[in-house]
C-alpha cells in the first residue's frame, strides 16, 4: 500500500533513500529529506507491506500534467518480488490523469516495470 512519507517516517525513508547511487553521501540524502518534506512539488511516497515499510518512491509534479519519478527503492530483502512495479502501478493509479514519466535515473527501471 502506497502511503505519504511524513516525518515519523524520515529514518525509514533516508535508510531507503540510501539504496540509491546519488543518495550514498549523507548531506545529499539529508538535501533531498528536506526537499521532500519542504517543497510542494516534491512528493514522497512509502510502500507499506503488512505492518513494514519496505519502499519509497518519490516524484516531482512537472507542470500541470506531468509526474516525474525521480526515486525508486525497495529494501533489499524484498527485492525481485515485484514491489518497485507494485509502487509504480500504485503511483499510475494514483495521478490517472497525469502524465507519470521517469527521470534518467529511474528510467531503466521504470520501462522495465511496464514490460512485465
């Protein structure tokens, strides 16, 4: 299940965050928390599996219509179990009526998750 990131969350979500090759230094991860919970157009989500968080995903509203993914991460115990094409379907579901797209990080991933 797709849920907001708020503030109880942040250890969880930067432990995630982590997982990602431009979030290994911690003053960058640090940045993009920050940006997570300051800015409007940032938007993090978590992937709540039975009472776990196990993933997070988080996006950039590009204009009016438009979804960028810029995050995509799951605990590495979960992985190859289908949950970053869970949180991406989630997310499709979630902005129906906008355009959700890939930045050049997420992108590999992304196409890979629309093929299965």
């Amino acid at each position: 299940m797709l849920i907001r990131f708020k503030k109880s969350f942040e250890k969880i979500a930067m432990g995630l965050l982590s997982f990602m090759p431009a979030e290994k230094d911690l003053k960058q991860l640090q940045q993009t928390i920050k940006q997570y919970e300051t800015v409007d157009e940032w938007q993090l989500f978590l992937w709540k599996q039975d009472e776990d968080i196990i993933g997070a995903i988080g996006v950039i509203f590009k204009g009016e219509d438009t979804v960028e993914v810029q995050h995509i991460t799951v605990n590495p115990s979960h992985r190859q179990q289908g949950i970053g094409k869970k949180m991406v379907n989630a997310l499709i579901d979630l902005y129906k009526n906008k355009s959700v797209v890939p930045n050049d990080e997420t992108e590999a991933f992304f196409e890979k998750c629309k093929d299965c």
